[in-house]
C-alpha cells in the first residue's frame, strides 16, 4: 500500500511539473542554438510539439512569445491589477494573462486597440522586447546607427521605432544573428524563428538577472515577512535552501490517533506561518498545502506499548500552485516529564493523537531550494 501511495504521489508530481527536455531529433548537438534550446527547454520556457520535435525554423506567434518571455522571467505568477483591453483578445484568450503581464512589465506597450496576438513575431519586436526588460544607458538615434553600421548591411534600412532598441542590443551583445556565409544582417521584419527566440530570451535572462528594469526589479526582488524562522536555512543569491534534517511545523486538517487510524491513511496539513530565513526571506507561503500519510501506526496497550504513529510526507502544493515532491516524516511523541517516563517505561499503554488544526514537527529528508523571488521550488 505504502508503494502504491508513493507511486502515484509520484506521477501525481510529474504530471503538474514540467519535465526536462531529452535530445530533439531535429535540433543536433552542434546546432548553433542548441545550448539555448535544451536549457530553455529544461526550465518550461518553451516546448516541443507532440511529435517530439521542436522546428526551429518554425515562426512564434506574438502571444507565444509573450507568454515565453513572462516565462522566462520568472513572472508567470505575477498579478496584474489593471488589465489593458484589446478588441481582439479576451479574457479567455489562452496567452491573456501572459500579455497582460508584459505590458505590465513594460515589454510591450500598447499602441491600439488591438494585438495581433496570432501574428508572427519579428525579429525586431523580439529584440526590442529583450531590452525592454532590461534598465540601459540611454543612447542617441545617433549613437545606434553609428554602431549597427559597422556590422550589418541593412542598419540602414530598419524600422524608425527601432533603431534605438537595435543599438542597445548590439551594445549589450544581445543581437542574434543566424550562422551565414552572407554579410550580417538585421532583418529586422522577418518573422523570428523558433530557434532565434530561443537565443533572444537565453540573453534577456542572463541581462535581466543584473539589470532589470524597475517594474522587474520590484517583482524579482526577494521577499521578505514574519514567520517560523528555519534556523539552519541558506542563502545565496536569489535562491534559498532548507536543508535535509530541517524540521518545520505543519497544521493537520483532520485528526489522527495510535489508537483509530490505520497505516496506509492518507491526511493533508497545512504551512499555518511563513517558513522564514533568520533574514525573513520568505521560503515557503502560509497555506501551502502538504500531502502524505501514515506509515505506521500501532494502538498503545497496556503491559505490552505504547503508541506509535508516525507521518511520511511526499507533497506539497505552493501558493503558485505548483505541486512537487516536499519529503520529510513526523515520529509524533508526547512531552513527558521524569515520571509519566518512567510509568509508559514500566507499564506501557501510551495513547498518542493529533486533533484536528493541530500541529506535528516534520523533518525534512531532502533539501528544498526556493527561488526567493517568486515562491517557486526549484527540484533537482
């Protein structure tokens, strides 16, 4: 029974997880995006078709890539208070939150009444939304000409709009340009492949981890609050870690005893307080929601033992609502003093149970990273 609950915890997790990319048929080792493609792959950002290929000479639509874009900032789970309204995007649009998100962010801007979200996107409105995302030195219309100049023989010839975004590009070494026997070109208007996407949203994210722009900054910023300080917890950079052997109270929703429940019980508990660093850097929400069941359970008899009831935790469901393994187990005892220890060693008979709400110590068996940012635990 024990198995068969952990199996099916298990394909329960990576059913709501993203699962990492294998090698694609059609994109080679040696092809000039394919480092950007398997770690995009890896991390969600973007996907393959069911055939198990992933065309990267195929275009992305310009919803598509907004959605890859909040995706790969990390922003997926961001709340938009005032959304834009566009007369060809609805609420139940699959990519309008994502859209919403990336005007928020300041992205994308809107400059009418409506999105195109079906239309392809260029190689230009792609670039320009990479260094959208980014705080840049401000620079002349000048100043980009004078440097897509000396390396691209249609700088000339690009869109008014974008020239600036262009020149920033090619300052910050964002500029993606296909492998080419040709001189090298912008091709501004061409519709951006799947792979060039790819490449922009890799450089975006490396530039983004130092320079966001302020809107992303706030939101990437690690969040802080009140809570059960998790004394041995690490930090370094955005990342916070709970490590095995780190023991953190969770709250059961329904109550359990040595003397009623049986192994093989499912329950669900609750994170009633933030898990916090000593810094407060919040490691996991209240009202994250845990799932396991009992391992082992034994009623307390006189003469004979006590109780025995013991937890093992497999799950747990963040405010993100991401669900992934969270492993730790719970060996529920009674505090006793010098007497009550020696009566249950003498006679025996202990009764051990948790009420509804109430609150076992669950020690965890694997290390937790947390992206500090978001919320959002980072498996292995």
């Amino acid at each position: 029974m024990k198995n068969l609950f952990k199996g099916l915890l298990s394909l329960l997790a990576l059913s709501l997880t993203v699962v990492a990319a294998g090698a694609f048929p059609d994109v080679s080792d040696d092809y000039w995006a394919a480092p950007q493609i398997k770690l995009l792959t890896e991390q969600g950002v973007i996907v393959g078709y069911p055939d198990g290929t992933f065309q990267p000479d195929q275009n992305v639509t310009r919803a598509e890539f907004a959605s890859m874009a909040i995706k790969a900032l990390g922003q997926e789970h961001t709340k938009v208070a005032q959304p834009v309204n566009f007369t060809d995007i609805t609420k139940d649009y699959w990519a309008y939150d994502a859209i919403q998100k990336a005007l928020y962010f300041e992205l994308v801007s809107a400059d009418g009444e409506t999105f195109r979200p079906e239309d392809s996107v260029s190689r230009a409105e792609s670039l320009a939304v990479a260094v959208n995302a980014l705080t840049t030195e401000q620079i002349s219309v000048q100043k980009a000409q004078s440097v897509l100049e000396k390396y691209y023989i249609d700088a000339h010839s690009i869109p008014e709009w974008f020239i600036i975004p262009a020149g920033k590009a090619e300052i910050l070494g964002m500029m993606v340009i296909m492998p080419s026997a040709d001189k090298a070109k912008i091709e501004a208007d061409r519709p951006a492949t799947r792979a060039e996407v790819a490449a922009i949203l890799f450089k975006m994210m490396e530039q983004a981890k130092l320079n966001p722009n302020a809107k992303l900054a706030e939101a990437m910023r690690k969040k802080t609050g009140e809570g059960y300080v998790i004394e041995n917890a690490t930090v370094q950079g955005s990342i916070g870690t709970i490590p095995a052997g780190a023991v953190v109270p969770v709250q059961l929703t329904k109550y359990i005893s040595s003397q009623t429940s049986e192994p093989g019980e499912l329950y669900m508990a609750i994170a009633s307080e933030n898990y916090i660093t000593k810094d407060k850097f919040i490691l996991v929400n209240k009202g994250a929601t845990l799932k396991g069941q009992l391992i082992d359970v034994r009623p307390g008899k006189w003469f004979v033992r006590n109780g025995v009831l013991v937890l093992e935790n497999s799950l747990i469901t963040t405010n993100n609502d991401q669900t992934v393994n969270f492993e730790g187990t719970s060996n529920i005892k009674k505090e006793r003093n010098w007497f009550m220890k020696f009566v249950r060693f003498c006679f025996k008979g202990e009764k051990l149970d948790v009420q509804s709400e109430g609150t076992v110590n669950l020690e965890l068996l694997k290390p937790i990273n947390v992206d500090l940012t978001n919320g959002w635990i980072i498996e292995q």
